[in-house]
C-alpha cells in the first residue's frame, strides 16, 4: 500500500518491486 513511497525511497525497478512486496505485505 506503500508502493510509491517504496518507488521514491528506491529509483532501481529490481529495488522498488521488492520494496512495494515487501511494504504491500
């Protein structure tokens, strides 16, 4: 639920898709 704060803290696609996962879960 967090994905555009995890795709702002990390620019990288492989680092914000990881991120968003790991925020969403």
């Amino acid at each position: 639920s967090v994905s555009v704060f995890s795709i702002l803290i990390l620019p990288p696609a492989r680092g914000a898709g990881q991120a968003t996962r790991g925020a969403d879960a």
